[in-house]
C-alpha cells in the first residue's frame, strides 16, 4: 500500500509537470499573440467604458435639459391656469355683483309699478267717478230741461213739427255734451 500511494504521488508530480511544460510551451508559441489579445480586449473594455460614460454623461444633459423644458413648460401652463383662474374669478364676482345690482334695481321697479298701479287705478277711480257724477248731473239737468219742455209744448200746444224739431235739437247738444 504504501508503493501505491508512492506510486499516485509520483503520477501526481508528473501530470504537474506536464501541466507546467504545457502552460510554458503554450506561452512561447501563443503568448505574444494572447498579449495583443489581452490588450486589444482591455482597450476595446476602455473605449466601450469611456463612450458608455460619454453616453451616459450626454442622456443625463438631454435628461436634464428635457427636465428643465418640461419645468418650464409646467410653469407657464401654471401661470396661464392662475390667470385664467383669476379672470375666472374676477368675472365671477363681478357677475354676482351685477345680478345684486340688478335684482336690488328690480326690488325697487317692481315697487315703484306696484305704486304707480296702485295710484293709477285711484286716479282712474275718482275721474270715473267724476265722470259718473257729471254724467248724472247733465242727465238730471236734460231731464229737468225735457221736463220743463215738455211742460212748456203741453202750455203751450205747439205743433208736432216744432216738437220734432226741438227734439232734435236736444239730442244733438246731448252728443255735443257727451265728445
């Protein structure tokens, strides 16, 4: 046992050299092209770092310039809304100031009609009832008249002719008195 585990160190020892020989075989023949290699990925990796950063650097200044045009624009729309908003309100108020105005305007109209009715059907009360007093007053003087007339034809005993006349006559003074 003790020649087995001689004998899997020796192998062991060998396949370690072998490694070694091969890694040092693999450097003569492939090893200047492995550095240009190494060196072409190291400066591809820190071409492709500094246009990632170059990148990186123009996207966050069109971030921010896109940020400040939008701010900016926000803020106009926002001034623009404050205005309206205000005019909005301005017109408000002054509408509501102009509908007191025009209800307190209409309070009082709707007063001084009530008045001017209410002294206009007086008015028109009292020249009706002058007219009627009027009215009765020259039907009791044409009666008192007719009355005397008549007395007077029925003295007298005047024609019809006459009578019809007289009549006639009355009745146009009657009309003349009534326009």
């Amino acid at each position: 046992m003790a020649n087995k585990k001689n004998t899997d160190k020796t192998e062991q020892h060998q396949a370690i050299d072998s490694t070694d020989e091969l890694s040092q075989l693999r450097s003569i023949v492939f090893g200047a092209a492995e550095q240009s290699i190494y060196e072409n990925i190291t400066a591809l990796s820190n071409k492709v770092d500094a246009s990632l950063n170059a990148l990186d650097t123009k996207f966050s200044d069109h971030i921010i310039r896109a940020q400040q045009v939008i701010d900016n624009q926000l803020n106009e729309l926002d001034k623009r809304l404050s205005f309206i908003d205000k005019s909005h309100d301005d017109n408000e108020e002054m509408l509501k100031k102009d509908l007191k105005h025009l209800t307190s305007e209409h309070e009082i109209f709707a007063t001084a009609t009530q008045k001017d009715f209410t002294e206009l059907n007086q008015s028109l009360d009292s020249e009706s009832a002058a007219l009627s007093a009027n009215f009765h007053e020259q039907l009791e003087q044409l009666k008192a008249h007719l009355d005397e007339v008549s007395n007077e034809l029925s003295s007298s005993k005047t024609d019809r002719k006459t009578l019809a006349k007289l009549l006639a006559t009355m009745a146009t003074n009657l009309e003349a008195d009534q326009l």
